[in-house]
C-alpha cells in the first residue's frame, strides 16, 4: 500500500510540539519538527495562555514540516481540554483563560444553584473538576463577556480556525465541556437553556477524520486541515497499545488520566461518586476514566525548589528518590483540589500529611518518592474502582505519554497496581493525532484495533512485572 506523512500539532499544559509523521500499512515513524514552551501569563484579571504566541509557533512548525517533507497530506492539531476562546463576528475577544485560574469557584456555585451535581452528571456524565467548561463559563457571565460572544471554539478548534477561517467543534474535546448530550451527537440545548446560555454560541459539530478547512497562511502551500481526537487525552487512547479489551490505559503527563475503553457511558450516582468521567474517544468509544493529579505534583515542586534557588537535577533525584527505602514515606491523597492551583506544592502536600498526621518528608528525594507513590496508589485505587464500576477485568496496564519514561513511577505502579505495566509510546498523543489523520488520508485502514495493532508492531515497549 502507498505509504505518505501527515503534521501532528500537539500542545500540552507546559510545551508544544509539531511532528511529522511517516505513515504506511506496516509503517510508522514520527519525526519532531518543531518544539516551544507554552509558559502561562498572569495578569491582574488572572492566570491565561499565550495563544498567539502559540499561533506564531503552530504556523512555524507547520512551515518547517511542509520544507522538512514534500508530501504531508493534512494537519491535525490537539490540545489539553476544556479552554476556549470567545469570538465575536470572527474575532477574539479576550485572552483565554488557564483552566487552573481560580475564579472558577463562582462558576460552580451558579451551575449548581440551577442544576445540581446529580443531575448534571446524568446529563454529562462528567467527573467534577472545577475548570470544566460549563463553569468556567458561569463564571464568563458574571464578567460580562458572555453578553457580547457570538462563537466560542474550544483551542484546537481557534487555531483551526485561525488557519482555514473555518469553525468547528470536534466532539471528544466538545465533549469536555459538559454540555453535550450523552450520546455525542449534539449540543445539549436542554441543559443550554436552564443554564442560560445562548445555544447559537456552540459551533458545528464534527467527528475526528472530518476535513476542517485548507490552511490559507500567508507564504505556504494550502493544505487540508483534518478534525482530530482534539482532546490529547482522546488521540493518546487511540495510540495505547493493547492487544484486547481487557486493559486499562494511564495517560501519563501534567495529568494522568487512568481508566479503560467503553462502548455506553456510564451514569450512575455510584460512578459520579467515585469520580469516573465519561469523555467521548475516536470511533465514539466512551473514555471512562478518572483525572489524577499527576506528573504536575511533581514538576512544580521541582519548579518551587528552583526558584528557591536549588539546582534540580531531575533524573538524580530520580535516582536518589528510587533508593529511598520502601515504606520509608506515607501517601497523600491526591485528588485533593488544594493541589490544582500553581504555586508552593511541597508546602502544600506538607500541609496535608500534616494534618492526616503522617510524618513530613525530610529531604527532595523523600519528597519526590512520596509523590509518586501517591501517584502509583490512585492508580491502582482508580483501577480497583473502574473494574467494579464496568464489570471488566484489567489484566495489563498501559502507560502512555511522557511519564512512561518515569522508570521508578512505571515500578511502583506494577507494584501497587499488582499487574504488569507496558511503557510506551512516549509520543502517544501525537501518534493518535498522526494515526487519524493517516487513516482519514486513507494510509491505513480498520478501526481502533489496527490503529493499536500498527503501533504494536512498530514501537519498542517495556514490560514492568509486579513482584
Ligand atoms: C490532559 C488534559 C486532561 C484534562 C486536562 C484539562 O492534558 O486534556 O484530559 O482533563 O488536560
């Protein structure tokens, strides 16, 4: 079969990345062209991100793929979920806004007020996180923004349209909002109304593999923009390479997000309880799944201690973290939301074991190892959790994404989670990105099960046995 390449524009909470990727039947190679910081700004109105100098770097990479490789067949761009952009006649209005900025706690309030927690889950099925779209937008309206709006695009979505002038909502970022019906298909215009939001707001929906637009970028060739797992959470899925159903996927960066593959949501009170959300994956699987604080536990601690004046080595202190003695160091919980905001994480996580009375770690490495056996015990909580919740058995755990580099976290969560861990792909997000695009282009065929099976037989994986 023909084999071709396709540009995957991958952005994450703290940098970006533009890849190509080399796709055939039996083929597939990912090359980074381009990769930038994504460094949020805090102005006195809040915590936001530098979309425009996001833009520059997207139209630079896609330039750089487009000199690197003449036959890049179409551009996908994904990003972190939930954040948007406010447009009015085209138009932004505003700087977007972080998702870990605080004045979403009003936004919670109001939602609440007109809907209350059970019901929303039975209308989105959505864990609670306090940055999810629906009150980041209450909270919109008490500012006054909403007044003007005519569109809001979520940010793959703005920079999609950026570059072809069209806009669209793709559905497994869409999905994040809060404000779909729980079938996909549509914009919940129910729930829409009771919350007071205009329906004329929300743009078209579209599936991954839909054609969005052509770029029109001043100085390069048009080329055909694809629709995308949007969310990077959803593209990483697709690229976890598990032979059969009965796995359960951490996607390991900033977040991880750990849960397993439905076919129907699930919305009882029991899952909202235990904090399973129901986020819409490629092919309309159900990314039933649990948001664990993650990787940022960590690297904004390392973030304090060097601007305390520490010069963090970080794989050292890995080292030294993995020769810490076991059950040296106690486990917090951490899914508690004091966690969410930046600023002083080993302060704050003293603060907790503190209060639990369990003993404080003394030294980083003790601190570094407390937080990834933390990580490694809500994995292996959540696992426990989405077995009795589905009925499904998880005989092996995939890790994905860049904390499967994290050999010491891979250890400990076969350890705790007492199942074998397979680590890799690194670049599972941008492989997912790559993989729909490829198969839209019509460089590969079949659905989720080939998409995993081509990753499966061209990617180096590790295997971490429990002891
Ligand atoms: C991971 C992620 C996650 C969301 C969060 C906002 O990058 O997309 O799936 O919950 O960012």
């Amino acid at each position: 079969g023909a084999a071709g390449s396709v540009t995957a524009v991958d952005l994450g909470a703290s940098g970006g990345r533009v890849m190509v990727g080399h796709v055939g039947p039996d083929a597939l190679r990912i090359e980074t062209v381009r990769r930038f910081d994504n460094i949020p700004v805090s102005i006195p109105d809040g915590l936001h991100w530098n979309v425009l100098e996001l833009y520059r770097n997207v139209c630079s990479g896609i330039a750089d793929a487009t000199r690197r490789c003449d036959d890049v067949a179409s551009v996908g761009i994904d990003s972190w979920a939930v954040d948007y952009g406010l447009l009015r006649s085209g138009s932004l209005l505003g700087i977007p806004y972080h998702y870990r900025d605080d004045r979403t706690a009003a936004g919670v309030r109001d939602v609440h007020a007109v809907v209350g927690p059970e019901e929303l889950y039975r209308h989105n099925g959505l864990q609670h996180l306090p940055f999810n779209t629906v009150f980041q937008l209450a909270a919109e309206r008490r500012a006054g923004l909403l007044d003007v709006a005519d569109r809001l695009l979520l940010l793959p979505d703005l920079l999609a349209h950026w570059l072809t002038g069209a806009e669209v909502a793709e559905r497994t970022n869409a999905s994040t909002t809060g404000l779909l019906t729980t079938d996909g298909r549509a914009w919940n215009t129910e729930l829409l109304e009771r919350l007071g939001f205009e329906s004329s707001l929300f743009a078209p929906l579209v599936s991954p593999g839909e054609r969005i637009g052509d770029t029109a970028v001043a100085g390069g060739p048009p080329i055909p923009v694809t629709a995308v797992g949007s969310h990077d959470t959803a593209s990483a899925v697709v690229a976890v390479p598990a032979a059969d159903e009965s796995f359960a996927y951490i996607s390991c960066g900033t977040w991880s997000l750990v849960g397993v593959e439905l076919d129907e949501p699930i919305l009882s009170d029991e899952s909202r309880l235990a904090g399973f959300t129901n986020e819409r994956g490629v092919d309309d699987r159900i990314r039933y799944l649990h948001n664990v604080m993650g990787l940022w536990l960590l690297d904004e601690s390392v973030a304090q201690w060097r601007s305390e004046g520490v010069d963090v080595d970080l794989p050292a202190l890995l080292a030294e973290a993995a020769d810490v003695p076991p059950g040296r160091v106690p486990v917090f919980d951490t899914d508690d939301e004091r966690f969410l905001p930046p600023g002083d994480m080993p302060a704050r996580i003293a603060a907790w074991l503190s209060e639990h009375d369990e003993p404080v770690p003394r030294t980083r490495a003790e601190f570094t190892r407390c937080i990834l056996e933390s990580l490694a015990q809500a994995y292996a909580r959540t696992i426990t959790e989405a077995e009795k919740l589905t009925g499904r058995t998880v005989s092996v755990v995939h890790i994905v994404g860049g904390g499967c580099r994290n050999t010491l976290l891979c250890r400990l969560t076969a350890e705790r989670t007492g199942r074998p861990v397979v680590a890799g792909p690194v670049e599972a997000t941008a492989t997912g990105n790559v993989l729909v695009q490829a198969r839209a282009a019509g460089l590969v065929h079949g659905g989720l099960d080939d998409l995993r099976d081509l990753v499966r037989r061209t990617h180096a994986l590790e295997t971490y046995q429990p002891s």
